[in-house]
C-alpha cells in the first residue's frame, strides 16, 4: 500500500489536555483513510504548561506525569494518556512519528551571571560592542520531577547564547564569551545557530551525552517507530548523523525521520542530506512556497513550473510534501497559508503521483480552531481512498499548458481496479486528452470528485479526453475500478 502521513495536530488546537485521547479514538479511521503513519506533536512539558504547545521545550522527561510549569497534563494530557494513544495508533497498525525538538529550552527555573558579546539579529557573525554581563536563564533544575528518570540539569555551560538579559531587562542576542557559533548550519542571517531561548552547545560532551540518554530513553518509553526532527538547520548538520545512527544501532530497528530544514531553496535541503549522510527525508518546503505562489496568483501562475526547484523533484526519495502545516497557519511565523480553493488541487498533486512521501495536515482535514481553514474532509476522503486504492502503475505526465495539467497512473496487478486520470486547472475550466493505455480502452470514467458530471469512455487507441471544472481538479476513476460508482 502506498505510505501516506498525516500531522495529528495543528497550532490552535484547544488547550483542554484531550488530544490524546482524541488520537486514540481516531486510530482505526485514519488506517481505514489509508494513513501509514502519524506525526504527533511534541509530548513534553512546555514553558507554558498545559498552555504550551510544546515547542517551548522545558523538561524533555515530563510527558504530562509531574507538577511543573502550573500542570501536571501538557497542553494535550498526561503521559498515561499519550501512551496510550501510542498505543491504540499501534494497534490499528499505524507507525508513531513524534516531534522532537532539541535545539533550545525555555522556562529555566533560575538566571546565572554570565559573560555575553552582542550579535547583530540580522548578521550574526557581526558583533556589538564588547564583552559584558547578563543574568541569564540558564539554570534547569526541574525541582517538580526530582531527579526521576534523569538526574541531569542544565547550566549556562551547556547553551551558547540567550536572547534575554533578565538583570537588565532587554532583548538581544547574547552569544556567550569563549562559545563561538557553529559553523556547520544554516547561512541565514550571517549565521543561523541561534533560534530562540537557551541555545544548545552541541560541542560540549556533555550535551551531546544527555541528548544520547534521552533519545534511548524516550524509544524505550514510548515505542515510537521514528521522528519529526525540528529546526534542524540550527543544529550542526552531523548532529543528527550521530544521534540517528547510535538510536537505530540501540534500538535494532529503521527509525523513519524527517526534518524541518526551513529554506525554499532546494540547493540548501540537497546541501543537507548530503551533509548528514542522508539519514533521513526533508519536507519539501519549496514545493509548499510553489503552491503558496500559485493560489495567490488569481490563474497566473504557470502550472507547468509548479515541480520546478522541488525537493520532489531533485531528490523524490527524501522528499516529503506537505501543503500547510503548524508554522504557516495564520499568525505564525513562516505565516504562508495556501488559499482554501487550492487546496484540493495541492493534495491531488502529492497524494496521485509517485515522488514524495505526502503528509496531510490535521487543520486542512479536521479545520483549523482559529476559524480561518474549513474542514476539506470530504475532498480529501475521495484522495485518500484513490491513493490507497487506485494510485499505481506507470504515471504519464501532461504538464504542457499554462493552466490545465494532468497526468494517468496505468495500475498494476497487484492492485486489482488500479489507474486514473487527474486534471487541474488554476484558471478556466477545459479538457486536457491523455491516454490511460488500451488495455483501458472501451472502459468508462467518472469524476469521483463530482465536479464533471456525465462520463468518459477510453477510445480504442487507450485515449481520451478528460474534462476539468475552473479552478478545480477532477479525479477520474475506473466505472468498474476499485472504487467504481457503486462502491
């Protein structure tokens, strides 16, 4: 079956310590959609407690068990819980990605006085002024957990800058004296070391040892199959070289991982997985800024292009495509959120075709809780079950008109009823001819998306032609397929 994600979460989610449960209960309907795997939000306790969605990162061993930061349960329940849901998504045969998120920690329980030079927020590599001091929020001592499962803390020795100076009440970033900034990591800005918070020293042996303990404790704990890796740009690029590899080699078992490197540059994501071995898939950002351009193009935007400068299309195997996700809702910082009327045609493009690994997010499908993206779970229905069913064999592609593009998958025997025809357009309505393959000839198609009433019949030569609604995709399927009228 074809290997189908979906992120179990999005940002405005509400704050009611009920995801886990929600997860649990939706298991056997997203192995039925056809989901492979699911992309869980991060589990351990926050700056803001149950507030936090989790990527404020304070106490890595708090998975919603111990009275810290206002809470016991994180924003979406307690550890029982949440092992559960692991649990139930496992049962139903469904492989378990959490996100994992390493390179900085907020909510530090006590500030420690350390020597700091000033970075240009927009350079880093320039510095302002000289060397002084800061009282900074360094001091992890997580004094509700007690020691338990990890006596380690955390001190100014294990970071190498803040952005906070709590003594004097101001923001900047403070890298620390004697700490200079990786070199191997992202170049934007100068250098893109530093995020947010307490930054991590990744060449202290200390840190990388702890982070180690962890990863086998938190595999040991939950059974996860593999993770969503956040903000790795920030973090030397063979971090996660070592990490990965000395957690497969503990664990005995693949570890499926992919990484958010944030750049719509495809060059700098190849520069990556080259640079970590290729231990693991990236999302395809640009592929995301491509859809982003296109639906807010009002039908200008050359849908030929729309695969050009793709992690899909320079690496397919690593790529893995999404449409929105947390960061680009409305409000967020990478704020970039595909228009609605698009959408159906983002998600016939990742789900129908053979490159990449898509992964579908929970607010496209469920609706978003701040209003903004309706439910599109009917439409995504129809795609989920034509990728489970019907998404096999040779692809041919028609990306030849400014507009209306298409493809066919030709189907295979080892899925009995497989093939189809997709067309899209962003502008006006049309028809586009493809051919299917003659072992489909004399066979009827309907638009299993509803938009193109009436039917297609395949011609002796394999061919037809395939009609599409403006600014819309139609999904044409086998009348005695897999997924036929009457099933």
């Amino acid at each position: 079956m074809n290997q189908t994600l979906i992120q179990y979460f999005e940002w405005y989610l509400p704050s009611d310590g009920a995801h886990w449960r929600r997860t649990a209960g939706d298991a056997q309907h997203l192995a039925q959609l056809g989901f492979t795997g699911v992309w869980l939000p991060p589990a351990y306790k926050g700056a803001k407690g149950g507030a936090d969605t989790g990527y404020a990162v304070y106490d890595l061993y708090d998975l919603g068990e111990f009275d810290q930061k206002g809470s016991v349960p994180t924003k979406y329940g307690t550890r029982a819980e949440y092992l559960a849901a692991i649990a139930a998504l496992h049962q139903a045969g469904l492989a378990v990605y959490p996100d994992i998120v390493l390179n900085h920690r907020i909510g530090a329980d006590e500030t420690e006085r350390v020597t700091v030079r000033r970075s240009d927020e927009a350079d880093r590599t320039r510095e302002i002024g000289g060397e002084e001091q800061i009282d900074a929020w360094t001091r992890f001592t997580f004094p509700g957990r007690g020691g338990q499962y990890s006596p380690f803390q955390w001190n100014w020795t294990h970071f190498n800058a803040v952005d906070w100076d709590n003594g004097g009440q101001r923001s900047a970033i403070f890298r620390f004296e004697g700490k200079p900034w990786e070199r191997d990591v992202d170049k934007e800005r100068g250098n893109f070391d530093y995020l947010m918070g307490a930054n991590l020293d990744t060449k202290n042996p200390e840190v990388v040892e702890e982070l180690d303990a962890f990863g086998a404790w938190y595999l040991q704990t939950t059974g996860a199959d593999g993770f969503r890796l956040d903000a790795v740009k920030h973090i030397r690029f063979d971090f996660f070289t070592h990490w990965l590899e000395r957690l497969r080699n503990l664990s005995g078992r693949p570890l499926f991982a992919v990484g958010e490197y944030w750049n719509g540059e495809v060059g700098m994501l190849t520069h990556y997985l080259d640079a970590c071995g290729r231990v693991m898939h990236l999302f395809d950002v640009p592929l995301h800024y491509n859809f982003y351009r296109a639906s807010t193009s009002g039908g200008n935007f050359d849908m030929r292009r729309i695969f050009e400068g793709t992690l899909t299309a320079a690496r397919p195997c690593r790529a893995v495509t999404f449409v929105d996700n947390h960061d680009t809702q409305c409000g967020q910082a990478l704020h970039s959120p595909v228009q609605s009327w698009f959408k159906p045609l983002c998600y016939a493009l990742i789900l129908l075709r053979e490159a990449g690994l898509p992964c579908v997010f929970y607010g496209d499908y469920y609706g978003t809780g701040d209003g903004t993206q309706p439910p599109l779970q009917g439409v995504l229905d129809v795609l989920l079950r034509a990728r489970k069913h019907c998404a096999y064999g040779e692809q041919t592609d028609y990306f030849d008109d400014y507009n209306i593009v298409g493809w066919t998958r030709a189907g295979d025997a080892a899925h009995p009823g497989s093939g189809l025809a997709a067309v899209l357009s962003d502008g006006p309505g049309g028809e586009k001819e493809m051919c299917m393959g003659v072992a489909f000839a004399g066979r009827g198609f309907y638009d299993a998306l509803g938009g193109c009433p009436g039917r297609v019949v395949i011609g002796e030569n394999g061919c037809a032609r395939f009609p599409v609604g403006g600014g819309s995709v139609a999904l044409w399927l086998p009348e005695d397929g897999a997924l036929g009228r009457a099933k």
